[in-house]
C-alpha cells in the first residue's frame, strides 16, 4: 500500500515502511511490529487497513504510522485474506468460506458488527477468491482456484452471478493472487 510518500509492506511479524524513492539494498525508515500475518493492506481516508487472518480481524491504523503504532480500533471479520475500502465500505474476502465469501462492513466500524451484506453461494462463481478492489461501481474479485477475474456490482448482494469475467484459455489467467484496478 502506498500512501504519504511512504510504502508498506506487510510481512510475517512486521510492517515495514520506506519511502517511495527507496532503491536497492535499503533499510526500511521504520518497522513496525506486531503485524503478524498481515494477508492484506489497505488504504483510504488517512487510514491503513490490514487483514489479519490469524487474529480473525481487520485492524485500522491512523497514518502514517508510528514505530510503536496501535489500531485505532479492529473489526472482527472470519478469516480476512483479501479486502477493499471504498465509497463507505469495507469488503473482506472470508477464506474460511468453503465456496468464497465477501462480507461487506461499515467502512469505520469497529468491533464485532453485522455485515451489511455478504456475497456468496453457487450463482457468484466463487471458488477460492483471493483479492478484492473496488472501482468505481463495481468489484473485482481474483479467484486462483477458477483461475479468473470475476466482476460484480460494487452493492451486489447474496447469490447472484458476476456481471462479467475474466477468463478462458485465450486470457492467459491463471491462479490470479493479485489484482489492481486503476
């Protein structure tokens, strides 16, 4: 995630964060720790967002963020591998899920809330989604196991089919662990 100039880079026990000029061998001009298993980062409105599958939650920094950095506050959120922040909304990709699952958040909530809306079941195509971004009006999920980029209204919502889909021999789409949308 880019953000202020500064890039973070999430590993197994730390956030690391260098500047965008970093280049080569450079050591990082802050590291974090206690970033453990950070599958995801994101950020939007002055806030880093990262997907902590370990500890079950998404935790929200205030940026930039400091050496000694504590969450402003954390949504418990089942298995959070990829997710998205936009437009008021927090989307979290449930590993967990046996056929794929977005549940769809409050962008500022915190603690244990309902999700306002989840995307799963047959209809979706979802087999193993990995990341997720929202552009504009519409959400793109990459799934590794049915190896293509799958589209949806960004306010879908239960067991409906993707608008449209990336995918077929010919798009040279295959197990697709990252996605960016410009």
């Amino acid at each position: 995630a880019v953000d202020h100039d500064e890039i973070y880079v999430a590993g197994i026990n730390d956030l690391l964060v260098f500047p965008t000029t970093a280049n080569g061998d450079a050591a990082p001009s802050r590291r974090v720790s206690g970033f453990f298993f950070a599958e995801a980062l994101a950020v939007d409105g002055g806030e880093l967002y990262m997907a902590d599958d370990e500890e079950d939650q998404v935790r929200v920094y205030a940026l930039p963020v400091g050496d000694d950095a504590l969450p402003v506050r954390a949504i418990s959120a089942e298995c959070p591998f990829g997710m998205a922040v936009g437009a008021g909304e927090l989307f979290v990709n449930n590993a967990c899920a046996s056929s794929g699952e977005i549940d769809v958040f409050p962008e500022h909530a915190n603690g244990s809330p309902p999700a306002l809306r989840m995307l799963r079941g047959d209809h979706t195509g979802m087999q193993a989604p990995a990341q997720i971004k929202r552009f504009r009006d519409e959400l793109y999920v990459s799934d590794i196991d049915a190896d293509q980029i799958l589209i949806y209204p960004a306010a879908a919502s239960g067991d409906v089919a993707p608008a449209r889909t990336i995918g077929g021999p010919h798009t040279g789409v295959f197990t697709p662990l990252g996605l960016a949308v410009h």
